[in-house]
C-alpha cells in the first residue's frame, strides 16, 4: 500500500474549502461539512436542554371560580383590608393570579386569605414571603417559626408569623410551593427554583396565606389551621392539584 508523504497531506490540507465539479455545481468537502453538522447539532442540544414552562398559566376567570366561596361555616366576600405584596415594575409578572378575600361565619373569627400564583418561576419572579410584604407596608414581623400542616395522610412545611398592625396583633399561616417542594425560606426557596430549573423546566409557584386578627373575639390559637384544613376540604381536586399542593 502506497504511503502518503508530507508533502501530500499538506496538499490535502489545502484544498479549499468549497470545490466546484466540472459542470459548475458546488461540491462541499469533509471539513465543511462536519463544521456545520456541529453547528446544527449543538443548536439541536440547546434547544433541547433549555428549560420550559413546566404548568399553562390558568386564566383569571378561571382561577377565581376554582377558589371555593364557603368553607365550612365561612363565607367569602371580596376585600382590599389584605396585606399586599409591594408594588414593583415586576409585579404583572410576580403573579399571574392574586386572590384576596375575607372569610366570615357566624361565631367564627374572620379570615384574610391571599392566594398568589404563578405558573413560571425563574430569576427575579418568584413569589414574595410575607417576612417582606408586611415590613414594606409598615407592619413588622414580632415573631416567625416554623409549621407544619397536615391534609389527610400527607403534610407539608409552612410557617406562622406574628405581625404588629398598628397596634393589633395578626397571626399569620403560610406556605411557598416551588413545583412539588415547599421551602421554607428564602434561601431554599431560590435553590429548590435552580434545582426544578436544571432538572426539568421551569417550575410554577404558591403563596398561600391566611391571618386572623388575635383580638378578635371569636379567635382562637387553632383557628387558622381549622379553616386551611376546611379550605382544603372544600376545595375541587383540580385546585389541590394544581394549585395548592402541585
């Protein structure tokens, strides 16, 4: 077998990069064509690998009817005395869907509820905790711990927070869901978004929050987890689902 010489191989590595046959029609070499094929396929890889919406967004209609009326012997009426996460240029984006309603029975302490969802989380637009909205409305956090609530045989990680209302004391119960996890605080609840996002797309996001005034005559230290528990109970399977509990 012949041996190639130097001189041929550097000949070989010469040869332009786009030839052109006898009758005029290009001919594309080797090189070029692995140069595109790489490029073609790492556009492929790009494309595959970019995160994507992991929920649809629910229509505001839509959202609002999944929201049950009466739970247990409340009655929910439409109300703007709820604490409201701050105003911002990011604020249309934060949250697809915001509910606030008040919740009132006969007996029973009323009940503030926001419902904050979104069905992208990534970067800036993630749901705000309370730990922020109430300080940025002018009412501080005076205690923040722990929680956990139970539905059924499942639980899941909130927290319950104390807030000064000018005077009033207001307890707070809360969870944040980020896809099918619920952290508990800022700090994990950016990782748990980088985390969904690396691994499977973007995720959607929950702030589910209710509150009670202590100084209400009808409340009492369980008041809040009986009516998440009767919420829960009187909602459709398509709200758990989708919204409360991923």
């Amino acid at each position: 077998m012949a041996m190639l010489k130097l001189e041929d191989v550097m000949k070989l590595d010469e040869t332009p990069s786009a030839a052109i046959e006898a009758d005029g029609t290009p001919v594309i070499d080797r090189r070029s064509l692995l140069v595109g094929l790489s490029l073609v396929g790492g556009a492929v890889f790009s494309h595959l690998v970019a995160p994507r919406a992991k929920a649809a967004a629910i229509p505001e209609r839509e959202f609002q009817g999944l929201i049950p009326a009466k739970v247990g012997g409340w009655t929910s009426r439409k109300s703007n005395e709820v604490v409201l996460p701050a105003e911002d240029d990011l604020e249309a984006k934060l949250y697809e869907n915001l509910e606030t309603r008040i919740y009132e029975g006969p007996g029973l302490p009323s009940i503030m509820m926001l419902i904050a969802y979104s069905s992208v989380q990534e970067n800036d637009v993630q749901v705000h905790r309370p730990e922020v909205c109430y300080p940025v409305a002018g009412y501080p956090i005076l205690a923040a711990e722990s929680a956990v609530i139970e539905f059924g045989s499942g639980k899941i990680d909130a927290r319950e927070l104390v807030a000064d209302r000018g005077g009033l004391r207001e307890r707070i119960l809360y969870w944040v869901r980020v896809g099918d996890e619920f952290p508990v605080g800022w700090s994990e609840q950016r990782l748990t978004m980088a985390k969904k996002t690396l691994l499977v797309g973007f995720p959607d996001g929950l702030l589910f929050r209710v509150s009670a005034l202590e100084d209400d005559s009808n409340y009492t230290p369980q008041s809040l987890r009986i009516f998440v528990k009767a919420f829960y109970e009187s909602s459709s399977e398509a709200f758990k689902k989708k919204v409360l509990l991923g």
